[in-house]
C-alpha cells in the first residue's frame, strides 16, 4: 500500500528560539528563502504524499496561512509583472491537501501524533519533524521516506529512521538497540528516551522521520504520561516492538537541525551551498569573511 499521508507535529512553543519566536511559530522561520516547515512539506510530497495533516497549538494561524492561497498578494503580483513570484506563491498553496488538528495542550510528542489518530484513520503514515531538514536526493537516490516505505512494503510494519551520533549527543535523542544490522537495516529490540552516554544500548539516534502502522496509536493510547505530564513516543515503539515489529533505518545522508540556533546557521549554510543560485557567491562572500577573521 502507497502511503499517502504524513504527519507534520508543529504544536511545539519553540522556547529555544526566543525572542523571535515570540510572535511567529518556529515553523515559520526561514531557512534561506523558505520556512522550515516547508522543505518538510515538500519532502513528503516528493514521496508521493497527497495528504498531509498539521498539528498545530494555539498562536500558529500563520501556519494555516503560509499554505492556503493569498489573493491579494497574487493580485499585486499578478499586476506587477512579478510572474516568478506568482508562480511560486500558487505553487505552496497547490502542493498537497492540507488539514489541520490543534493539539489543546503541551503533553508530548506522543501525544501530538495521537490527535492524529480520526484523521488517520487505518492506513500507514508518515511522521515528519518540521525541525529536522532532509535535503533533496540526487536523481539517482531513493529518498529517506522512500527507504522507510521499502522496509513497510517488505516486512508490513513501522519503520524510523536512525542516524549513529558521536557520545556527547547521545543523550539528546532516543536510542534504539537492534537485532542485526543488514543492508543499513535493524529490527528494533528497544529504544530507550534520552539516556546517559554509559547506559545507552547504541550510538543510534532517532532522527525525525518515521513510518508508523496504525498500531502506534493503540499503543499510544496504553502509554502512561511521564514527567510533566507528556506522552512519550519512545514508550509506544517499544510497545510496538514488543508485541509485533518496528524496523530502524540507518540513514548515512545529512540531515540538518533548525531547532537549535548554531544548528540553523550550519544548515542555511549547507543549504545555500547546495543551490545552484546561490552556491557560487555565497562561497566568495564565506570565503572573503573568513579571510577577514
């Protein structure tokens, strides 16, 4: 079964980007020329995605707004001349069907997939970090989320990606440990939320690209709240893994981060050098700065 809906969480206060996500949602902010949430977006859509489900929280109407169509603005561009940009504008609003589900309260990762659950209904989906930017693939690689729906197609159960991590940033991310490892891929024995270093069962970190069956969301639902109250996906895999089969992917491609502020600054320069628009000066521009200390 092609899989055909994706899951965008975007319901976070994003706390590690004040002031400036005071008054926009950290979804919003743009890489280069883009808000983050978009290359997400188009990723998914890239994978053959038709219908994508945002999980929003209160203060990110802008969201909504970005991908919906805005009339005035193409009027002005439409009777400026400015056609570049017109196109553009319509093509954001034309990428995919979009709904929206507003997650009431902090309580978790966990729980902003849960609230996707009527949407979803029983076919497999995607879940997509909006912080986590997976670069486009050259035209001869199969993309991240098309290795995650090889491993569906194949084995019929959840599959996520996982990246390995050096030892100071194990403890950021969840860890699984795997059966072995054949052709980058695992099948997950457990996983364990944020451990300390010396109790990690591997160096492999989940990285915010996730195929789930609709077993998550029972599992989901049996998962008791943890500390502040928030529901943690890393217990569902387990229960998933316990009771059936969840897969790891051991994806050896980039993926940049935006949730952290010298992470952004490492991914807009990756990306800006990745555009053949841009690749060329700003390599002039990086390298004059340096020069100049």
């Amino acid at each position: 079964m092609k899989v055909r809906t994706a899951v965008l969480p975007a319901a976070g206060l994003g706390t590690r980007f004040l002031p400036a996500t005071k008054s926009q949602p950290k979804e919003m902010i743009p890489v280069i020329d883009k808000p983050a949430i978009q290359y997400a977006v188009e990723e998914a859509v890239r994978a053959g995605v038709e219908d994508i489900l945002i999980v929003t929280s209160r203060g990110k109407v802008t969201v909504e707004d970005h991908f919906d169509r805005s009339l005035e603005l193409e009027h002005h561009l439409e009777k400026a001349g400015k056609t570049e940009y017109l196109e553009q504008v319509r093509a954001v609003a034309d990428l995919a069907e979009f709904h929206y589900v507003r997650q009431k309260e902090p309580r978790g990762f966990g729980h902003a997939v849960l609230v996707a659950k009527k949407h979803v209904g029983t076919d497999p989906f995607y879940v997509l970090v909006p912080d986590e930017i997976v670069p486009e693939p050259r035209l001869d690689e199969a993309s991240l989320l098309d290795k995650l729906a090889e491993i569906y197609e194949r084995e019929g159960a959840s599959a996520i990606a996982v990246v390995e991590v050096p030892d100071e940033d194990v403890s950021a991310y969840g860890i699984v440990a795997t059966d072995d490892v054949v052709e980058n891929v695992g099948r997950i024995r457990s996983m364990v939320e944020k451990p300390p270093v010396r109790e990690a069962p591997s160096r492999l970190a989940a990285r915010g690209r996730y195929l789930f069956t609709p077993e998550i969301f029972d599992a989901l639902e049996k998962t008791s709240e943890g500390v502040g109250g928030e529901i943690q996906l890393t217990d569902a895999i387990n229960e998933v893994a316990e009771q059936g089969a969840v897969y790891a992917y051991i994806h050896d491609g980039p993926i940049f981060d935006v949730g952290k502020t010298l992470d952004y600054l490492r991914t807009t320069v990756e990306l800006a050098l990745r555009r053949d628009d841009l690749s060329g000066p700003f390599r002039d521009f990086l390298r004059e700065a340096l020069e100049r200390g």
